[in-house]
C-alpha cells in the first residue's frame, strides 16, 4: 500500500554508483531534468555531492542500487532519504524508456530518478541503523565472508591430502578440527605417519587435548587401513603445501572465535538481543544475524508477511489463464533465510512443539525436508514477528500450541 505519510518532496533523484565515480540526476515533480553530474568518490566529489544537494534545500529522497556503504551512510548522516533499488527493479525500469539493452551512467541515474518521482509513496527509505546495530552487522557480514574463505581453504586442505596422503582426512571427523590439523603439522608425510602405533597415537592425543570418544587403538587402526602413499616427488610438493594451508586454516579457525567473541560482546548490549536468545534454537551467533537483518525499525515490517518475503520463506504464486503454480521464493535476503533455516533446525533438538510440527509435516502432510524445515521456520518467524512488534520475549506458556504439547 502507499505510504500517505511521506511529505510532498520537491525534487527526486538518483544516483547510479561506482567504484571511482558516481553519476548524480535529479528530476522535478513533473520529470524535467534540473541537474545531471558526476562526482568523484573521495572527500571533495563527496562534498560536492552535497553542495548540489543541498542546493535544492532540505532533505532529498534518493534512489540508489546499495543498501549499505560509505555512499549510503554519507547520504543518510547529511540527512537525505534513501531508498534502496533492487538491481532487478531496475533493470526492468529501463525497459519502460529504451527497448534496446543499453547501459550509460547518465541514463542509468535519470531512470532511478524517474522512478522514484512514480513510484516512491509505494517504497520504504532506509531506515538509519543505531551504532550498536551497525556494529553488529558490520560483524556478522564480514564473519559470513570468513567463513565461506575458511570453508574454501578447508576443502583445498582436502584435496591436496587426499592426492597424496589421505589418512588424516579419514581419521577425525572433519579436516578443519584442530586435532586433524595438528596431526597434518606432526605427521605431514605417509612416512611419518607410518611410525604411530597405539601407544604413539595416545601419546598425540593426550599432547592435544583431544576430547573425542575414539580410543587411541581404534584411531591407531583406521590411520593404517588408509596410510596411503604417492609418488616421491608428489609427496614433497603436497606436503609442503599441506602445511602452508594448514597454517592457514589454523589462522581462520582463531579469527573465526575471536569474530564470535566479538559478535557476542556486542550483541549482548544491544536491548533487543533477550528479545531473540529468549527463542528455543537461537544462540548468540544466530541472535546477532537475525537482529542485524531484521533490524530496529518496526515499521519496516507492518504485518508479518512482509518479513516472511523478506525472509523467503513466504512462496510465490504465479497464476495466468488457467495455469497456477506456487513456486520458491528466490528474491529475498538469503542471510536472513539461512539464519531462520538453521534456527528451524536447531529448534527441533530443544522445543518439543517444533519436533511436533516438523513429524507431521513430515510424516502427516508427506513434505520433503527443506520444505518441511522450512514451514518450521515460517511458523516460528511469525511468532518472533508479534514478540518484536511488541517489545516482548517469547514465552513458551503464552504459546498455545507448545504449552499444550509440553503439558502432554
């Protein structure tokens, strides 16, 4: 529905960004061009973006393809309204000026102007995030980026052990534990490996602290059933390799706890974090990914469908003629669906409800998994939409179903 609260702005405009340059339009209330410019992205094109800014008077709305950086930020401490375009809306809006597929910085910026002149009542502008909750999605994004760099290396590590000495890959439960690493670093070659008998082996584990339920003799064993060898030369190349990547993982998995140390000294001041950690399945890390991206501003999700969509766990239905469909919703903020996602897992193992609903979706209604795990988390996200609308934590009493099923 159109916003009826947003003023009557005097001017719209635009600006198409880049890495060097950004490329300013801005448009009258009756689409007439009053200023096309470029502006360098250092502090003076930043200051005389404001000066042409500022030279229309009072706030601005502005239209722009980023939700976040330097830019953004820029534009909403000098006091303007953004507004976020999907690059896909956009796309699709030049289409209603040009036919043909062209790509100009000028046209580009005119066009999410003129968007904005119609279509802005309909659109929301960014809303200004408090530092705390800066800090914490600045933490949480980042972290994301060094677990994918982190997962990377894991699997590099993998392979280069299973060209030329795979035992270690078979012998704890993943590559990227600690106690494999330290294995990698004793014992980088076949040869070296061959030494480690049972009494060798609990020696190493007793050194390393290992706290797994695998006795040494067993470990002893399964090291010797895969103590496979490469050639000579292979083995001086991947084991020199070996150990570089092992250092680098090591390096990852400190990084990584220092992040989550980080993510929940900050988090744990922000007032809204009991709102979310009160959640069965939701721990601190999960507290602060679904916190940065839903947010402070509650009118930023009117109903709870709007953050279902938001969320995509909302389907989409597509119907023409006498075709319909309902299909998966793959326009959506994907750390937020993920963050639900794994909410809607760990909750099956600490809330009876939710291994409730989970069976029967399951077994009652035949869904398979994800869809299954993914009305879970529908369910739950719209129960943690009436807490956060309403300032409250979740109370499991209050929770029909689940008091029921408690009781029971």
């Amino acid at each position: 529905m159109p916003d009826l609260n947003l003023p009557a702005w005097p001017v719209f405009a635009g600006i198409d960004w880049g890495g060097e340059n950004h490329q300013l339009c801005v448009v009258a209330p009756d689409g007439k061009r009053l200023l096309e410019t470029r502006v360098s992205h250092d502090v003076a094109g930043l200051h005389q973006l404001d000066l042409h800014l500022n030279g229309f008077g009072g706030q601005v709305p502005i239209a722009i393809e980023r939700s976040e950086g330097l830019l953004v930020e820029h534009l909403q401490a000098t006091g303007h309204a953004v507004f976020p375009v999907s690059p896909r809306i956009s796309a699709r809006a030049r289409e209603r000026y040009k036919v043909a597929a062209v790509k100009d910085d000028r046209f580009d910026a005119f066009v999410l102007a003129d968007t904005l002149r119609f279509d802005h009542a309909h659109w929301r502008p960014l809303s200004v995030p408090s530092p705390l909750l800066a800090e914490i999605k600045a933490l949480t994004r980042d972290r994301d980026r060094l677990l994918e760099t982190q997962q990377a290396t894991e699997s590099q590590l993998r392979m280069i052990l299973e060209a030329y000495h795979p035992a270690p890959v078979r012998l704890f439960s993943s590559v990227d534990r600690q106690i494999t690493l330290s294995f990698v670093t004793d014992y980088p070659t076949p040869a070296n490996a061959s030494r480690v008998k049972t009494t060798r082996m609990a020696g190493f584990l007793s050194r390393h602290h290992y706290t797994g339920r695998v006795p040494a003799k067993t470990l002893a064993d399964r090291m010797r059933q895969n103590l496979l060898s490469g050639s000579p030369g292979t083995v001086a190349g991947k084991s020199f390799s070996a150990l570089a990547f092992t250092q680098v993982l090591q390096l990852l998995n400190t990084q990584l706890a220092e992040y989550d140390d980080a993510i929940a000294a900050a988090t744990a001041e922000h007032p809204d974090a009991l709102l979310f950690a009160s959640f069965p399945g939701i721990g601190p890390v999960l507290t602060a990914v679904l916190l940065a991206e839903i947010g402070e501003d509650r009118a930023r999700f009117p109903q709870p469908e709007v953050l279902l969509a938001e969320a995509g766990l909302a389907p989409v239905t597509r119907s023409s003629g006498r075709s319909r469909s309902v299909r998966f919703r793959y326009a959506a903020n994907s750390r937020l669906r993920e963050a639900t996602m794994w909410w809607a897992f760990n909750s099956i193992k600490m809330s009876p409800w939710a291994a409730a609903a989970f069976r029967d979706a399951r077994d009652q209604k035949g869904q398979r998994y994800h869809r299954a795990l993914r009305g879970l988390a529908a369910r739950w996200t719209r129960i943690l939409w009436r807490c956060w609308t309403n300032h409250e934590t979740y109370d499991p009493a209050r929770h029909g179903s689940a008091a029921l099923i408690t009781a029971a």
